[in-house]
C-alpha cells in the first residue's frame, strides 16, 4: 500500500513539474556536450589501447581517421537530444522535422570528415597489391587515387545530405549526366588531360621525385594532379605541364638510368703531326679510363673528322656520375687534366681562322 500511494504522489509531482524537469535534463545533456569532450576523448583512447592488438591495419586507420569525428558525433548527439528535451510550444513530432535534419546533416558531414582523413587506406590497398602488380613504388600512385577518394568522399556526403533535405537525388544525377555530356563536349581538353594522368600513373613512366626530361622541359617530378604534372627545373623553377602533352611527348627518365653517356670533341690545329695525334689520343684513352666516375670499357678516343680549322678527335664514354651536380664535377675535373696533357704532348688546341692568300701580279 505505501508503494501505490509513493508512486502515485511520484507521477503527480512528475506531471506537476514536467516543465521543470525536461529544463534540468537539457541543463544536463548541454553541459555534458560543452564540457565532456576530454572524458569522450579519454575513453576512445583507452579502447583503442585495448583493442589495437587485435585490429588488422584498415580497422587502425578508421578507427584513427573518426576519432575526432566520434567525439564531435556524440557533443552533437547530446545537443539533438538537448533540443528534444527542452519545452519548446512545439508538439514532440513537429521539434523532431525541425531538428532531425539538422543533426542528421551534421552527422553526415562529421561521418564524411571521418572517411576523408581515413585516405591513407588507398595506400594500404597499393602495398597489398604490390606483388601482385610488380609496383617499384606507390608512392605517386598512392598520392594520386588519394585524390579520387576525397573527390568521391566529398560528392557522395553532398548527395546523402541533398537527399536527407528531400532534394530528388536521381532525378538530379540524371540532368548531372545530361548535363555532364554537354560540359564534356566543351571541355574535352581537360578530359583527355584527366585520361592522360591516370595512364601516367597506371604505367608509372615516372614517379614522384624523378628526374625526367619532356621535350624542351626538364626537371624534377613534384606533383602529379588530375590536369598537369608539375616540375622543379635546375634553375628552380616551377613549370606546369598538361598531362596530355606529358604524355605525347618521348619520356626520359633519368632517374633509372645507371650510367650517361658523354661525350664531346677536341680540336687540335693541322700543323700537329700524326705521331703527336697517336700519342695523344692514347694518353686521352688511359686518363679517361682512370677517372673514378668512368666506366672504362665504355671509353672511346679516336680521329673521326677534318674540320675547317681543326683536326677533330672524338671522345665517347659512360660515366656513373648521375646527379647534375656530379656531372659537372667530373667534367671539370677531367677537362682540367685535359689542359695539362695538350701541353705535356706538345699539342695546341684549334679554334676558328681564315687563312688569306695574297697573289702578285706580274709586271707586264
């Protein structure tokens, strides 16, 4: 009997105090969502301290690209259900159309951050097919469908949110694609830029910080985009060039190469006589077979032409010195020895002259 009648005088003073008490319990939930964040934050980190040995990598890397999302997810949730409480001269059904989907938007969003900096998955996924694929580095393929993923995270969070607020989503995918048709007729450069970036990366005749040369342009890989790639020249500077004309062009990678060719000539003046030309090039041979940098079975030393004013003597070999900066060592190193040989056979260089012949006339 006396737990009917403290029921009973229970639900009177419930009923009596409605107002009171739904304003204590918004009081409540808005004060855990404004203050709470450290202890959400606390608990997430402590599960996941618990729980990371048994997580496979891609769990990891969600679980670590929500986590500032969650904490947001659940301030938000606190504050719907702060609004839900609070005695607003709205019956509960029309509180719940005004704010469900506001927080419905914001849940999609936090859950669309969540899934954009959980990118790293699309590395994930190259490292798991690199034997398969036979990939040397996935780095400039990781790089570029990162860019894909947050493009399609983006267009699908704006859909789902458009449909949330009772935006026809189909009918509007379908004028998309009309419409899309008549912007790819006008816009057919940028598509076969689009086409020419993603061969690039399927084929990978280059990577991100290789040394290539495009034509008249080289330089070093610093970005690969949808549109363009993007060089820094020696001279360091930035040239952009559109993916299609990357792709028409004849590619050398420097990058890969072992070993480069130089070669180049001397001229030495026509009065040297053959002995002194023999001797020289012979001494050319064994200096340019003693450089570290030379690959020595690729030196070749040898008269290939009578110029106008010199007698030219060809100089062709493989060198390991790569770097242009290393290049550029070697050739100085080994032109300076060069000076030094052309004095010690007796030898001249040639350059450019006229020779002018004067006849006499005979007195008649």
């Amino acid at each position: 009997m006396a737990i009917r009648e403290f029921w009973t005088l229970f639900m009177g003073f419930i009923n009596t105090h409605n107002d009171i008490l739904r304003i204590l319990l918004t009081a409540i939930l808005a004060l855990a969502a404004v203050f709470g964040t450290r202890l959400y934050r606390s608990l997430i980190q402590s599960l996941r301290k618990k729980l990371l040995r048994f997580m496979p990598e891609w769990l990891r890397i969600l679980y670590d690209g929500f986590y500032g999302s969650l904490v947001l997810l659940l301030r938000t949730f606190l504050i719907y259900l702060a609004v839900l409480a609070f005695p607003l001269p709205l019956t509960p059904r029309q509180t719940e159309l005004l704010a469900g989907p506001v927080f419905g938007s914001i849940s999609i969003a936090l859950l669309g951050l969540g899934f954009w900096r959980s990118e790293a998955l699309c590395g994930l996924l190259l490292r798991s097919a690199q034997n398969r694929l036979d990939l040397e580095s996935n780095k400039t393929m990781t790089h570029f469908f990162e860019k894909i993923y947050r493009a399609m995270v983006v267009v699908i969070t704006i859909l789902a949110m458009l449909e949330l607020f009772g935006v026809p989503v189909a009918g509007l995918m379908a004028g998309a694609g009309v419409a899309g048709l008549a912007v790819s007729l006008a816009a057919q450069s940028t598509l076969s830029n689009l086409i020419a970036g993603i061969t690039l990366v399927m084929e990978r005749p280059f990577g991100i910080g290789d040394y290539i040369v495009l034509g008249s342009f080289e330089g070093t890989v610093e970005e690969i985009s949808f549109r363009s790639t993007k060089l820094r020249t020696p001279d360091n500077c930035q040239i952009t060039v559109e993916n299609s004309k990357v792709s028409a062009e004849y590619i050398q990678n420097v990058t890969d190469r072992n070993s480069r060719l130089w070669n180049f000539v001397i001229g030495v003046t026509y009065d040297t006589s053959r002995e002194k030309i023999e001797a020289l090039c012979a001494a050319l041979t064994e200096l340019c077979k003693a450089d570290p940098d030379a690959q020595p079975d690729t030196v070749q030393v040898c008269l290939t032409n009578f110029g106008a004013s010199s007698i030219d003597i060809d100089v062709r070999m493989y060198v390991t010195a790569l770097g242009l900066a290393d290049f550029r060592a070697m050739k100085n190193r080994v032109n300076l020895k060069i000076m030094d040989l052309m004095e010690k056979e007796g030898c001249s260089f040639a350059f450019p002259s006229t020779s002018v012949y004067l006849e006499k006339t005979p007195e008649k």
